[in-house]
C-alpha cells in the first residue's frame, strides 16, 4: 500500500492499484483509520481494482471539519469521491464506516456498484451500546478529555486483542487535541438511529451485489444483525469468522482479505 496522499480539500487516503482500474472505496469504523484497512487495500489492489481507503475528517492524518456529524461525514466522503474522479465503487465498510457509508449510498444510488458491509447496523429501531451511551450523554466530554494513550491502548486491546502497538498508535490520533476529542462527540449525538427510517428498503433497491462479513463475537453489533441484513437484501452473500470480533478485519487479516477479494472477482465477473 501507498504512503498517505491528500484529495485537493485535505482529507488523507492511502491505496493500492491501478489508477485506471475499477475504484473499490474503504470507509473505517470508529475509533480507527485508513490504517485498519492495510491488508484489505492491498490485496484488493492486487486483484484489479484500485482500493482507496480515507481518513475520515478528524480521524487518522486528515483533517478535523466540524461539526463532525453523521451528515458533515457523508458529504466529505461524497466531496473525497468527486475530487478524485471515482465513478461507481464498490464501498467497503466496517461500524460507523457503515452507517456513514450507506446513508451515502442510498442518497447516490449511481455511485455504487457494490457493498461490503461489516460490523454494523442500518436499523430505525437499533440500539447504542453502553460507550456510545456514554459518549452521546453529558458524560461525553469527560470521557474523551480524560483518555490517556495508556489507557486507550488497554480498552482497544480489551476490545480487540489483535491491536499491536503500530494500530493503537495511529488510532490515537483522533484523540490527538481537544477539537478532535469534541468531534467525536459530535458524531456520537448526531447519531439518532430514527434517522434511517426513511431509508427503509433502499438498501435492498440499490440492486447491487452485497457481502456481509462478520466476527462471530461481535459484541457491539452482533451477528444477529448481519443475518437481518440479509434477509433485507435480495442475494446478500454472508461470511460469519470464527474466533473474531468487533475488529473482524484487525483479528483475521488473512481471512478478511480472501473473502474480499473473492466477492470482488465475482462482482468483476459479473
């Protein structure tokens, strides 16, 4: 994988392949980076396609935009699509990358030519989990202004036994300043989950192919709700891996990677 490059607006990206190649998009999860995505964009790279994976605005080495909402986030992944020329992508996502990503899609249908969809949900009725709680009520700036690199690397270590050192490193630059910790805070209360009600049934419209890859211990968005998705969506192929977690593409690179590229020939062959 390349070294990062910046878009004209700023946000940073690495990637893998040819420039003329179909674009393949990575959109990571929360509180993570392009980093997440090392083994995933190289071997998509590698299989013909042109694997891009951005920081999200305050995440990783770009930039912070704030208000850092769950909307400020998919109009900078729409701005990063166009400042690079990207056609129809396949969109390859992982938690919020998820829930940011498929909100973009469905207001792009034309943009996308298929999905990967991980470690997430897209339900008007879902849930936050006990963090997310936290982060989203008055507790929230207690939280992020009290993390410490210490005590981040033991709670992602806690939650994904797989970060070495180099991950949890690049993770904590969201936490780098104050600006950065509050616009976490600004994406955790802009995420009302009744907002995907009008999303309703435009997944499944997008008509397009759709992997659901999965830790089987997921415990911030279980597999239950992989197996809902694929009931909501016509064709949906779904790979639960044994052993892993929430960081399914942290605990098993290797794994991850095969399926990826396997989906993606398919999409190819087409």
């Amino acid at each position: 994988m390349s070294g990062t490059s910046r878009s004209p607006s700023g946000i940073a990206y690495r990637e893998a392949g040819e420039q003329d190649a179909p674009p393949a998009l990575f959109l990571h999860g929360y509180p993570e980076s392009s980093y997440m995505w090392r083994e995933a964009v190289d071997a998509a790279g590698g299989a013909g396609w042109r694997a891009i994976a951005l920081d999200l605005p305050g995440f990783g080495d770009s930039p912070l935009e704030r208000p850092g909402t769950w909307e400020r986030h998919m109009e900078a992944v729409e701005r990063f699509r166009a400042e690079l020329g990207l056609e129809r992508v396949a969109l390859v996502s992982h938690d919020w990358g998820a829930l940011i990503g498929l909100r973009w899609a469905c207001e792009h249908p034309d943009a996308v030519r298929a999905l990967v969809i991980s470690s997430s949900g897209f339900f008007p009725e879902g849930k936050w989990h006990g963090m997310a709680q936290a982060l989203r009520a008055e507790t929230g700036e207690e939280i992020v202004d009290s993390m410490t690199r210490e005590g981040f690397g033991a709670l992602m270590r806690q939650a994904g036994p797989s970060l070495d050192t180099d991950a949890t490193d690049e993770y904590w630059k969201a936490f780098s300043d104050p600006q950065r910790r509050r616009g976490q805070l600004d994406l955790y209360r802009s995420g009302d989950f009744e907002k995907l009600r009008a999303y309703e049934g435009r997944l499944a419209g997008l008509g397009v192919p759709t992997l659901l890859l999965w830790g089987e211990d997921d415990a911030f968005a279980p597999v239950a709700g992989a197996h809902r998705f694929r009931k909501e969506i016509p064709g949906a192929e779904l790979v639960v891996i044994p052993g892993s977690g929430h960081f399914v593409w942290e605990d098993a690179p290797a794994r991850t990677a095969e399926e990826l590229v396997l989906f993606l020939g398919r999409v190819l062959s087409g």
